[in-house]
C-alpha cells in the first residue's frame, strides 16, 4: 500500500517476512476489533492506543497501514467475510430442503456468526457509518453482495417453482435495510425477543417476498418458521 513504511525481508525466528508482517496484521485488526468494536470506539482511538493494544509499535503500524481507516476497512470486510462464508457454507448444506428450511438455515447461520460476538455488530452496523466516503462506498458495495446473494437465491427458487418469477432487486435491498435494523436493535437490547424470533421473523419477511401466496405451489401449508426451527433442531 502506497505510503507505509517498508516492512523488513529475510527470516528471523524460524519465520519469513510474510509470516511476520500476516501475525503482525491480525494482532493490529484483533486489536481493533477490541478497541473500536467495544470501548472506546473507532473515533477515539488513536494509533498509539491501537498499537499498544497489539503489543506493537507505532513503526510497525506504519508497516501494515497508512491510517487507522485503512484498518477499520480491513475490519469491516473481515467481519463480513465471516459471515459470508458462514452462509455459502450453510446454503451448501441446505440446498437440497425446502425453501422454508433454506432460508431457515441461511439466516440462522447469518445471524448466529454475526452475534457471536458484539463487536462485530458494532463494527458492521454502527463504526463504519458515516465515517468517510470511501467508507460508505464499501459498506454499500458489501451490502450490495448480500443483495446478490439473496437474489441468486430467489432466481433459483424461482427455477424450482418454489418462488414468484421476478425481479427481486428491489425488494432484496429493502429486505436487506429490514435485516440491518433488526439486528442492530436487537444487539442493543431495543428488542425484546430471542435471537431465535428474531431469525424467525427475518425468514417471514423473506418468505413473503419470494413467495407471497399463503401455501406452497404444491398446495401443501407453508411451514412457520418455528416448525422448521424445530424440525432443525431434532435432526
């Protein structure tokens, strides 16, 4: 990255230089993830804060980043990327179940990865925001990948007849705003219910946009999100 200092080359303790700088810059974001996703927040770190947190020095910041934006970017897409992959690899397991189940088991895995642990939330909903335009260019661009993945979904719903054969862009975008405040406000303690209702309500809102009709195209009762909830956990 244009504008830092130049990490040092060779092996030393039986690492390489790659090896080096990679632990170095997880100890700076596993830092951050402390500093600006708890107390005192991204805007009242500063980068001594942040490095002595690390165990490191401000030179080896220099090293790894240019400013604490830069590792507040880095945060941000690490948090999501968690709970990317915590998705794809839920769909992968679902693929084969009914819709209910699917979006079920999407949501829940969604949910379960993004408040396991505060911080995240704090870092994915309330620090990046506002910060600079080139931070809501990225957190636009990632909700925007979420976007994608709901509508592949329904595409593919659609393909099996399981959902209503339109453009679901505007409505997956809006949906997505839906999944945002809910969980944002749910973390803050705004909501009373469990984590559980929370999912359950997200996949009824989901499920009435992909599928408005009361009953499944084969004409049996659309399952509640409870009863599939339930039929999860006794597998």
């Amino acid at each position: 990255m244009a504008g830092r200092l130049r990490a040092p080359t060779g092996r030393y303790a039986g690492r390489s230089a790659a090896e080096r700088q990679a632990e170095r810059r997880r100890r700076f974001l596993d830092a951050a993830l402390r500093l600006f996703g708890d107390t005192p927040g991204y805007r009242s770190t500063t980068v001594a804060a942040l490095s002595e947190a690390a165990g490191l020095s401000t030179r080896q910041f220099y090293e790894e980043f240019r400013t604490l934006e830069d590792v507040l970017a880095a945060l941000h897409l690490q948090v999501n990327d968690l709970a990317e992959e915590a998705v794809v690899a839920a769909f992968a397991a679902a693929r084969d179940l009914p819709l209910a189940e699917r979006v079920a088991a999407l949501f829940h895995a969604y949910a379960d990865n993004v408040t396991a642990d505060p911080r995240r939330i704090r870092i994915t909903f309330v620090e990046i925001v506002g910060v600079s335009p080139r931070m809501e260019e990225q957190r636009l661009a990632r909700r925007a990948r979420w976007v994608e993945l709901i509508c592949a979904e329904a595409d593919a719903a659609a393909g099996r007849g399981e959902a209503a054969p339109r453009d679901h862009r505007l409505a997956a975008t809006a949906f997505i705003g839906s999944v945002n405040g809910l969980l944002h406000d749910w973390s803050a303690g705004r909501v009373d219910a469990t984590l559980d209702e929370v999912v359950d309500e997200l996949v009824r809102q989901l499920l009435g946009i992909l599928r408005p009709a009361e009953r499944s195209p084969q004409g049996s009762p659309e399952r509640s999100p409870e009863e599939t909830r339930r039929t999860r956990r006794t597998r």
